[in-house]
C-alpha cells in the first residue's frame, strides 16, 4: 500500500511543467508569477495530502492544472465590483448603500487625481481643518450650530459616548438596547467607550419619570436610538424628544440623539411618513444628533455629529476623532451631495430619486421588460406583478413601498438555481425570489441598468449564464 501511494506521489505533475502551460502567461499578467505558482502548489498540495491519508486523489497533470485555473480564474477579476441591485431595497448595506450622484462622483474623482486644499486655508494661507469644508453646509441643512464629519456613524456615536460620558453614567431606553446588523450593538458600544450604561424603562413602554428616577450626581448623558430595522408596535410608549430635552436642560444633562439614516428633508413620498429629519430633532431641543451618510441621505460612507458647538468642541479634542477623521475623497462627495440639498435639487440623489420614482413608471419599464424578454426566452413564464419594495438602511422598516417586478419562472428551474446563476453571471444580478420564480424589482435598479438586467436574465434563463 505505502509503495503504491510512493508510486502515486511520484506521478504528480512538477512545477516547471505547470507554469510552461500555454495558458498561464494571461493569468501572470494579471496576478504575477508568484500567485500562479502559489495556485499549481496549492493544487499539488491538496492531492499529496489526500494520497497521504488514503483518499483517492487524480494525479493527472490536467486534473490539477485545471483546478489551479479555476482558482486563477476566481482572482483574476476584481472582488469588488458592480451588481444589479434588483432587490427592490434601495438602501442595501450588503450592496453598499447608496448610489452617489453624478457630481458627488466627480468631486472625489478630482480629489482622488489632483492636490487639494483637504487641510489648508486658502484665505489665510495656513494650515486648515478637512471639517471646514463640509461644517457651513451640514449647518445649513440641519440648523445646527456646528457639525463635525467622522467615518460613519458608529464611529460618531462612540466619539460622543467617549469624549462627554467616559467614566459616567448613560441613560438608555430598555426599547432602545438595538443590534443595528453588522455587530454595531447599544450595549456593547457603550461599554467600549468607557461610559457606564444605565438601563431604563421595559421593552415597550418607558416613560420620562423611568430616566428620572434613574438619574445620580454620574449621570452624564441620556442617549436615545432610532431602532432602525425593528419596531414595537402596540401596547408601547416612548418618551419624546421634548421631555427628555426639559429633563436634560433642567439637570444639566446631555441629550444625544442617535438618528440612524439621518433625513435632511421630508422624502416627499406619501408612505413615508413619521421619520423626523435632523432638523426636527435638533429643534425639539436635542443637544447632538448623530446620523450615517450614506443611508437615506444619499451620500458616501460617513457619520455626522450636528448640535450645540459647545459640545461639539468637546469632541474635536478627543483623541479619537484622529482616528475617525474622513478621506479626502468622501469628503469631496459628501460636500457635493450636501450642495445638491442646498440648491434643492436632492431629487437628483440616486437614493431619493429611487423612493421618489412613481409606481406607474415602475410598471412600464416592467412590462417593457417583460416585452423585450418574452421572445427570447420562449418556455419561460414571465409575469409583471405589483410587489412590496423597501427603503433600506434601517429607515421605514415597516413601511412597504408600492413598487413593479417583473417574476420569471422556467419549467423545471428552481429559484434556487436561477438565483445562483444570476449570481455568478457578470455582472452578477440580485433578486427577489418566491416560490419557484424570481422577482426582478424595477425601483433599485437604475432605468439605464434595464438592459443590462436583461441580458443577465436571458443568459441565465437561457443556462449559458452558468456552470450546472
Ligand atoms: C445604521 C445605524 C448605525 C450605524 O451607522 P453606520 O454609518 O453604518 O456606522 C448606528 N445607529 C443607527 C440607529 C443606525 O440606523
């Protein structure tokens, strides 16, 4: 047995041979030598260990070099990359959020190619702060005194908690203990940034006398969170933004709001209502409010801190902010978006423009779609149905959208596989599935993406969009 498996291992291919195969020239160029060799190993690697422990294994040289390829052939495009968006979420995280608008992409493309003024004063010929450039404009949009732009918004609440409650205590709604997704949990930033949580209230129902009966000589900060992507609907009661801004004012506290998607104007949608905009917030007497800039703004990854600028000169001392501090080329594009407010031209915010498009036109671009693919995919069950879509990003999670799909469904096809096809086709669609047929949401794909979205379809449908 030992002697065979000798034998076995003698057969395998050597290196030299593997990398004088025609084919591996189009992968150096792109990968370098190193990572082709790096795959053949691997791919010899993996047979020895299989012969050693007795498994069978090929060691025919074409077995291996094509499992080499197929691992090159994974690497060799970029990993990230652009998909169809036919979810009908338009504020996808895992699809990274929102789309920016065509002037926000050319100012970080000119701050990305050009020198820039990210950190120096024109006018006094000095050193200046990258905050500057976005602070008059968030101050503008928001009625606030002062603002200051950091990473996310993650990164703005834990700057908060850090710089103005570290070592004391924080009052928290036992409703508002969240799991944003993606790890970013109340209880456990808190905790991380120094501050001692005091919990207050039940889940449903906590009123303004549950903080005031939890208030010591710590406290230093009542702290209220947008739930996000749930809701308690019910038998529930929250204390509002007024009383717990008289509550703070009267005991010296500091009332921090974390808003999540951070709306800068009403989204001019019939269904969306009952979202306050930062604005409200800060004018119902809420000291800091904290928001993302890439949810239903429409903007590129960022967090804002808005309010009183006392406080926020608090938190430009925070060693953290250093940490924190935002990329030229966000804040090129975050400058770009907050302009497209000031002009009130927000409607030109992919994001906004995807919550305001009207049923009716998602309808037709759905039965065009319909029209244009039912010749080409003859067998296929094509439908236009009115569907559910959804805003996304943690804002108006119980609030459907009335938006269009087009559903396909083929004899014998799963949805399962239909979906995984559309995966792996390029570029890569994703869609809403039920039953036995996908659902391909007209409102978050772009009316240019239409065409692409058909091919994708055609070629999947068609079963040359995938290895089955
Ligand atoms: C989305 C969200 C966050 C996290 O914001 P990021 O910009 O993703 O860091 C925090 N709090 C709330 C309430 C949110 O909705």
């Amino acid at each position: 047995m030992r002697d065979e498996i000798r034998n076995l291992l003698r057969e395998l291919p050597r290196m030299d041979d593997l990398l004088a195969l025609p084919w591996t020239g189009e992968y150096e160029r792109v990968l370098g030598r190193a990572a082709v060799r790096n795959a053949f190993a691997e791919a010899i690697g993996e047979v020895r260990s299989a012969l050693r422990e007795g498994s069978a294994a090929s060691c025919d040289p074409g077995a291996i070099a094509e499992r080499a390829r197929r691992e090159l052939e994974e690497r060799i495009r970029p990993s990230l990359r652009r998909v169809l968006n036919a979810t009908g979420v338009v504020v996808h995280t895992n699809l990274g959020r929102s789309r920016l608008a065509p002037s926000a992409v050319a100012a970080a493309g000119e701050a990305a190619t050009c020198a820039c003024n990210l950190e120096y004063d024109l006018g006094r010929g000095d050193r200046g702060h990258r905050n500057d450039h976005v602070e008059w404009l968030l101050r503008q949009t928001t009625g606030a005194d002062a603002a200051l732009a950091v990473n996310n918004n993650a990164a703005a609440v834990l700057l908060c908690l850090s710089a103005l409650a570290r070592g004391r205590e924080v009052i928290v709604s036992r409703g508002e203990q969240v799991e944003i997704g993606g790890s970013f949990r109340i209880p456990d930033v808190l905790a991380y940034s120094g501050a001692r949580q005091i919990e207050v209230g039940t889940t449903n129902r906590t009123r303004r006398s549950d903080y005031e009966a939890a208030l010591t000589p710590d406290t230093a900060m009542i702290l209220k969170v947008h739930p996000s992507n749930y809701r308690i609907v019910g038998f529930c009661e929250s204390a509002s933004r007024e009383e717990l801004a008289a509550l703070a004012r009267e005991r010296d506290l500091i009332l921090v709001e974390d808003l999540g998607s951070g709306l800068l104007v009403d989204p001019g949608v019939p269904e969306l209502r009952g979202e306050p905009t930062v604005r409200e917030c800060l004018e119902a007497g809420v000291d800091l409010v904290t928001f993302s800039g890439d949810k239903l703004l429409g903007g590129p990854q960022i967090g804002v801190v808005a309010g009183r600028s006392q406080l926020l000169d608090r938190l430009r001392r925070d060693p953290l902010l250093r940490a924190f501090r935002v990329d030229k080329m966000t804040l090129a594009a975050f400058e770009a978006t907050l302009r497209l407010y000031l002009a009130g031209r927000e409607g030109e915010i992919p994001a906004l423009a995807a919550l305001r498009v009207r049923p009716e036109r998602l309808e037709e671009r759905a039965r065009r779609m319909a029209a244009d693919l039912g010749p080409l995919l003859p067998g296929v069950e094509i439908r236009v149905l009115p569907c559910e879509d959804a805003v996304g990003g943690g804002a108006f999670p119980a609030v459907p959208l009335p938006g269009w799909c087009v559903a396909l469904g083929a004899p014998g096809l799963s949805a399962g596989t239909l979906a995984r096809r559309l995966r792996e086709g390029e570029p890569p669609l994703l869609a809403g599935a039920e039953e036995d047929r996908i659902r391909v949401h007209l409102r978050s794909l772009f009316e240019e993406e239409d065409p692409l979205a058909e091919a994708a379809l055609v070629a999947a449908l068609r079963g040359d969009g995938g290895r089955d």
